[in-house]
C-alpha cells in the first residue's frame, strides 16, 4: 500500500508527530491511524465484492448483446451461411472468391512470353481452361452498376 514511501519520510512523519502530539500520545494515535485504514481496507473491500456481484449479471446481460451486434456485422449472406454451415470455415471458404483468387495468382506465376499478335490472345484455344473465378470476380468488383 505505501510502497512509494521510504524509510526516510517514514521517520520524518515520527518525527514530526512526536513534536505535534507528544510521546505520551503518540501510540494512541497511532492504534486509532491503525483503526482508520484497516476499516477503509475492509469498506474498499466489500465495494470491490458488490460491485463484481453486479458486473457478473452485467455481463449476463451484455453477451445477448455482442452477439446481436456480431450478428449485425456479418450481413444477411453472413448470418444464412453461417446457419446453414454451422460454422464450417473450410466449406465457406472453397467459395469465397477473393481466396480462389489469391491462391490462383499465387499458383500461376507471372508470364513474360506474351503472344505479339492481338488476333491470338483475343481467343483462347481452350475456352474451357480460360475459365476462373478470378476472373469473374474482378468483373464484377470493376463493375459498380451490376448491384
């Protein structure tokens, strides 16, 4: 409690109360400064356990509430998938398009034997394996008119 206070103004206050109240006294005064911060000690102590009996019910009341607002985060997509899914990270996550995206440009390095002539990279030879979520991502992310 007084860890901030040394031996030398321990002996200062002595001192000074020595010279105020007298030695006669002195040990009278210092039972009744006893007293006093061993009832403040006991009055901080019983605040502290009332106190922490409300705040349990407090949060009692809180966590209803932090879920509603988790709720309100996600959006309308986040909550039916989340109740559908119960929670499935792994299954949501092979249709979330900003990681296929990710993993396909980490997967495909980037290319600097770029065909000259404009007539072969406007149509693929293999439509089919031209086709990624990617793609369609960045088409609809570039694109603020289609919602």
């Amino acid at each position: 409690m007084f860890s901030s206070i040394g031996w030398p103004e321990i002996f200062a206050i002595v001192i000074i109360g020595i010279i105020i109240v007298g030695p006669e006294r002195m040990p009278r005064v210092v039972e009744d400064v006893r007293a006093a911060v061993f009832a403040a000690r006991k009055a901080i102590r019983n605040a502290k356990a009332e106190l922490n009996g409300e705040f349990e019910e407090f949060e009692e009341l809180k966590r209803p509430i932090s879920q509603l607002a988790s709720v309100r985060r996600m959006g309308p997509r986040g909550v039916i998938s989340k109740a559908l899914f119960d929670d499935d990270e792994e299954f949501l996550d092979s249709f979330n398009p900003r990681k296929l995206m990710e993993d396909e440009s980490s997967a495909q390095p980037a290319r600097t034997d770029m065909p000259a002539h404009a007539s072969d990279s406007a149509s693929p030879k293999n439509p089919a394996a031209s086709f990624s979520y990617a793609d369609i991502y960045k088409k609809h992310t570039n694109n603020d008119d289609v919602l």
